[in-house]
C-alpha cells in the first residue's frame, strides 16, 4: 500500500496511504498486545480508520454510522466485556495460546493468496470517485430493492437484544 | 485511484483477524479480532461500490454492521456466561464437549 504511495501524489492518495499505515499497524496491535484495554484501544484506531476510509470512498453516511456503533456502541461493549470478565487474582499477559506460529503461518498464507489473486485480478482497474453517494440513493435502495432483507436484519436484531438479555441475566 | 489498494488494505486486516482468532485464547479478543475481519468485508463492498457506482454495496455494508452488532451483543452475553460459570475466558479451557 505504502510503495504506491510515491508513485502518485493526489491527495486522496497520500490520505489513503498514511490511514492505511495507521490502521494496519493498530491491527498488529489488536492481535499481539499484552494488555487487553490497550488492544480495545488499538481496535478503536482501526475502527476510525475504517471510518475515515469510508470517507474517503464518499460514502459519507456509512462514515457517520460505523462512527455512531462501532466506536459509540461496539467499543464500550467491548470494554464492558473486559471489565467485567478480568479475573483480579489472575495475572493479566498470557492471551495468546501455543499456537501462535501456525496461526501467523496460515494468515500469512491467506494474505499472499489473496493478494495474488487481487493485484493479479484487478490491476489497472481504477476507481473513480465523482460526486459523493447521496444518502437519499441508500435510502431508496434500501427501502425498494432491499426491504426484505431490511426487515429480516431488524428481526434478527431483535432476537439478538433478547438472546443477549436471557443470556446474561443473573436468575 | 486504483482499487487494488483498498482491496490489499481489507486483505490484510482480513488475515491479522485470522491471526488473532487462531492465536488469541481470552474470549473478548477473538471477538475483536471477528470485528477486524467484518471490517475487512466492508471496505471492499464500499470499495466496489464506489468503483461500480452503486450504492447496493453500502446498503449491504450497512446489513454487515447490524449483524456485526447482534453478534458483539451475543458474544459478549456468552461470553459472560462463561465467565460465570468457570472460572475465566480462556478459550482452551472450554473443553467439556471435548471426547
């Protein structure tokens, strides 16, 4: 990502390139850090990456939502999560397991799989971003060609609230 | 722009996920790490959205994160469970269906 950075100098380039950077190196620290509220906050980075990624993309509106539930909601489950599963006996370090080798073999594999495939795929295919999405055209496609799938992903969240609620209640 | 940036870019949190999920073992880590990969997911159908002109693929980007919430929700209420039931949220320690 980083060596197209010096090829190209439009700004949304260098943009993309230095969020990039950011992202991929929080992710790192997602996966590897000793502390596990210190990898909730490096999800945040990446999440806010994602966001400003979105952004750059123009799709404004899905910007603003991954903002509103993922850093707004999903995070402070998540630290509620942390806070209320650490042992306070235990030592806090060991979250990986033994198979940490094999595990970064694999996903080394799938990468360079899939960016094989990828550049091999779609080189020279160029993304060309004009007037921002409107969020009136998400609407319309939602509410017309997607509504029922709409209405299956309400149904399904509410059977998650509840699940969720029946599974952690203390009875 | 070309596309194949973004899509190396999602490539890649897609496989630091993988990583995570297959090396973590506290139960609250490998749902961050499924968060990386369903992020992963998103930015290609944004990017394909944007590259098509389209805006099914944010219609669709927005279903994957109101599933990704439902599915924090759950994992979280599970997980919790867990917790209270045995002694911690280390994955490798859930072993009772083992044979």
């Amino acid at each position: 990502m980083s060596l197209t950075l010096a090829a190209s100098s439009a700004p949304q380039n260098v943009a993309f390139g230095i969020i990039a950077v950011v992202m991929c190196v929080a992710a790192l620290g997602v996966v590897t850090m000793k502390n596990i509220v210190h990898a909730a906050l490096a999800l945040v980075m990446v999440l806010a990456g994602v966001a400003a990624q979105y952004i750059l993309l123009q799709a404004e509106f899905l910007g603003i939502v991954q903002v509103l539930i993922y850093i707004g909601a999903v995070i402070v489950l998540f630290l509620f999560g942390i806070m209320l599963t650490r042992h306070p006996m235990r030592k806090t370090g060991e979250y990986d397991n033994d198979q940490r080798i094999l595990a970064g073999l694999v996903s080394l594999l799938i990468f360079g799989l899939l960016a094989y495939l990828l550049t091999d795929q779609f080189r020279g295919d160029k993304l060309h971003l004009g007037q921002p999405t409107q969020t009136s055209a998400i609407a319309d496609s939602i509410f017309r060609t997607y509504v029922v799938g709409f209405e299956v992903v309400s149904m399904l969240l509410l059977a998650a609230l509840v699940g969720a609620i029946v599974l952690a209640r203390r009875d | 722009m070309p596309i194949t940036e973004y899509l190396l870019l999602s490539a890649f949190l897609f496989c630091t996920g993988i990583y995570g999920v297959l090396a973590r073992r506290n139960g609250v880590l490998v749902l961050m790490s499924i968060e990386l990969m369903l992020n992963a997911v998103n930015i290609n159908l944004v990017a394909f959205s944007a590259r098509l002109n389209d805006a099914a693929g944010q219609v669709f980007a927005l279903f994957v994160i109101a599933i990704a919430a439902a599915e924090v929700g759950v994992g979280l209420a599970i997980v919790l469970l867990i917790y209270r039931n045995r002694v911690g949220v280390n994955l490798d320690e859930i072993d009772l269906m083992k044979g």
